[in-house]
C-alpha cells in the first residue's frame, strides 16, 4: 500500500464499517483492473542489497524516477517513501526490504496493463542503470540472509517488525525478502463479491502453481518451488489464510466484518504520527475503550488502515485483491491479469468457474494450499491434477476474454496475454522447475547468475 489513509469521520457502528465495502460497488462500471508488483533491487557490480540512504541507494532511485514522472512525493518523517501519481491513481512505493513497488492505476483491459507497465519498467531501468542497480524477478531474494537485507524508513513497518516474531516463524521474511504480483479487482455489487471472492480463493493455489518463482534462499536450493507461499503459512494465523467462513451460507460484506474486526491491530495513525497498537481489539476501539491508546475513537482511516493489515491468499476491500502470485517476468505479470479479467468480467465465465470449484470441501481446498508451494502443478484437489485444473481454468478464461472483444491497435483481443500461463501448462512445470534446472547445470549450484537472468 502506498501511503496510509487519512479520514477523521468517527465510525459510530458495525454497520456503517459494511457501508464502507458496499460503496465500493460497482453496479453499472466499468469494471476496471489495477495491477501491483515488487522487484527486489540489487547491485549489479557485487550482487548486494541496496539501502535506503547513499548516492545510489532507494531515496536516490526513487527520487530519479520522480524527477523523470513528476508525481506526488509520499514522505514519512520527512523521508521520500513513495510516489503518488493524482491524475490516473498508480503509485511507487517500498516494501519492508526495499522492494520496488508499482501499484498500477485502474484500467479497462490488459492491454493497458501491458502499456503502463512498459512505462514503469522503462523508467525504473533507466534510472537503475544510472545508479548500477538491477532487479531482480525472482519471488524471494535469492542471496541474501534476512540480517544482510535492508530495512526501509517506513513507521508502519517498526512497528510490524516488532510484532511479526510473536504470531509466526516467517513473518519477517515475508516482510523482507519476498516479492509478488498481485490483480486488483472491481465486483458489481454483495452478490457479485460473494461469487468472486469464492472462486478467487479456491483457485489461488492454482494461480500460485503457475507462478511458482521463488526456489532458492540463502544461496541455494530451499526445497520449495513457492517458498514466498510457503513462508505466508507460518507468517500470522489470524490475519492470511484460505477463509472457510467464505465459502458458508450468509457469507457477504457483514461477514467479512466480524473476521476482520476480530484480526488484531497493528498501529493507529493520527496525523503524521503511526501509534502502536499492535495485538489490540479493533472491537475494543470500536467501542472507545482501546487500553492501548486511551480516548481514542475509531475513524474511517484506521478501518481502511487496518484492512491493508489484514493478508488471506484474496483480500476484501473496495475492490478483491489476487495475492497468490510469486512475482515473475513482465509477461506474466500482465497475464496475472488477464486471467483474472476473464474468469470475473464474464458472466459465462464466473459460471463456469463457479462449477469448476463447486464440489471442493474446505479441507479439499486447505489441503491444496498446503500442498502447492512444494508440489505446484503436480498437487492434486478432487482426485485431479491440479494442472488439469489450471489448464479448465486457463479454458475458462480464454473464453471469457474472446467474448469479452477488447481488441488493442493490432486488432488482437486480451487472450493473447495468457500466452505464458497457457505454456506453462502444456509443459506441467511452474517457472521454478526451469531456475531449479539451471542451478542444477550450467549454474553449477550458485545463485550468481540469476542476477543476470533472472532480471527485469
């Protein structure tokens, strides 16, 4: 998220918190996609992480981008923690460890998605290569311990940081050394969310196969094709996960409610100011009586706030955020996209994938989960492959996205963006499998030349 939000209206009730999901439909459109992903940044002369401060570090990156974009500046303390973009809504901020972030503004098709990141990526290497930085592509850094990873100047992440360790083994590698694509995406109305939110929980492991990206840590192999969603498993219980809840009659916007006003808090902010609350009730701040910040009220912002903090593998907010993916070539991060665009913006489509998920149980779906960081393509739900069920899914898509006509200069419509996925399938590999090949050959077991081939 690029910058915290600022809203001083005092939230009087539960209900008004489920207003604040329902204002976010979209009954007649258009339904719109933002696209979001983080590089990890390195140098390209000794292959190490690059800090926030120096004359070629993270505040001199951005401030290189800044000067050839124009876009409002984000700072924190003072400090230049990201960019805001006010006329189109994209924005660049950093992750805990330095990972560069484009949160891509709203746009209609894929193929829109491919120019703005075109943009981005031009820009962003331009002034990398001014500096002798590269970025890597890969889902996790590859090289480096956690303690060798630097840390950015951000408030919220002190005070994440500090309460990782105490929910989870890996809550501090996913904060610092993991790197993901993720498709933001709009619903017509409760109904609609219901559906959208079901299918994109159920096939997000699907999605994590085929983006599996993340096979090395600390210098080699780790065992894993998927160790970014590996780690998301032990990271924090109350707060990621498969939702089952979702999945049971009454679910809707009063639902999400009650699970998230049941996740524990991490900060309040208060002007320029971020107050850690960290493991306190937002039902205690609901009600004034938060003993972590006494006399406080609850706002608008600190609901918005704390959704941010809330992580599941699909994400309720205004809009049904994708967070299985591991981070991958530019290629693929369109096709992140596209695929969502033609399983939600199709009417046939939401059927079929509907059908498709249908008869899994809860322990189907969790067991899937559990089983595609290290299996990917090869786990299996409902006695299937789940490559069988990637390629249906990939169909479904496909077929969503002809329908769909949304033809770029070229006369081509949006499916010819699911080209890589469709290759991956055919092949039953997920990319991990080919860098595990690599290392394993002419790599001759070091990580180094990833950081030549495993680059944007």
């Amino acid at each position: 998220m690029a910058r915290d939000v600022v809203d001083e209206e005092i939230v009087e009730s539960r209900d008004a918190l489920a207003a604040w999901f329902e204002a976010g439909c979209k009954p007649t459109g258009p339904l719109r996609v933002g696209t979001e992903h983080e590089k990890i940044p390195f140098y390209r002369r000794d292959l190490t992480p690059v800090p926030y401060d120096g004359e070629r570090g993270i505040a001199a990156l951005l401030e290189g981008v800044n000067a050839r974009l124009g876009w409002e500046r984000i700072e924190d303390a003072g400090r230049l923690i990201g960019l805001f973009d006010a006329a189109g809504g994209g924005a660049i901020s950093l992750e805990p460890g330095g990972q560069f972030e484009l949160s891509g503004a709203p746009v209609e098709t894929a193929h829109e998605t491919a120019g703005e990141l075109d943009r981005h990526l031009a820009a962003t290497r331009a002034v990398g290569d001014s500096l002798g930085l590269g970025f890597l592509s890969l889902g996790m850094s590859p090289k480096w311990t956690l303690a060798e990873t630097p840390t950015m100047p951000k408030s919220r992440y002190g005070i994440m940081k500090r309460y990782m360790p105490k929910v989870g083994a890996r809550g501090l590698d996913m904060m610092f050394r993991t790197s993901t694509v993720q498709a933001n995406l709009d619903y017509r109305n409760e109904a609609d969310m219901v559906a959208k939110l079901r299918v994109g929980i159920a096939l997000q492991p699907a999605i994590t196969a085929l983006f599996a990206n993340s096979p090395f840590t600390d210098g080699k192999l780790n065992g894993f094709l998927s160790m970014r969603s590996e780690i998301w498993r032990h990271t924090d219980a109350d707060r990621t996960g498969m939702l089952p809840f979702v999945f049971e009659p009454g679910m809707g916007f009063e639902r999400y409610v009650d699970y998230a006003l049941d996740v524990p808090l991490y900060f309040l902010k208060r002007g320029a100011n971020y107050i850690d609350v960290a493991g306190a009730s937002f039902r205690d701040l609901l009600a004034g009586r938060l003993a972590a910040a006494p006399g406080e009220r609850a706002t608008m912002s600190d609901w918005a706030n704390h959704l941010s903090t809330i992580f599941p593998e699909v994400r309720l907010k205004r809009y049904l955020e994708m967070r299985g993916a591991d981070v991958g070539s530019p290629q693929r991060i369109v096709a992140l996209s596209a695929l969502m665009i033609g399983l939600y913006y199709d009417t046939e489509a939401l059927k079929c994938a509907q059908d498709l998920i249908r008869i899994w149980s809860a322990d189907d779906r969790q067991k899937l989960r559990d089983e595609v960081p290290r299996a990917g393509l090869a786990a299996k739900i409902g006695g299937r492959d789940l490559r069988a069920v990637a390629a249906e899914m990939l169909a479904i898509a496909r077929a969503g996205l002809a329908r769909r006509m949304r033809l770029n200069d070229q006369g081509e419509d949006e499916t010819i963006w699911l080209a890589p996925l469709e290759a991956i399938v055919r092949s039953g590999r997920s990319p991990a499998q080919e860098w595990i090949d690599r290392y394993l050959g002419p790599w001759e077991r070091s990580v180094d030349p990833a950081f030549r081939e495993a680059v944007f």
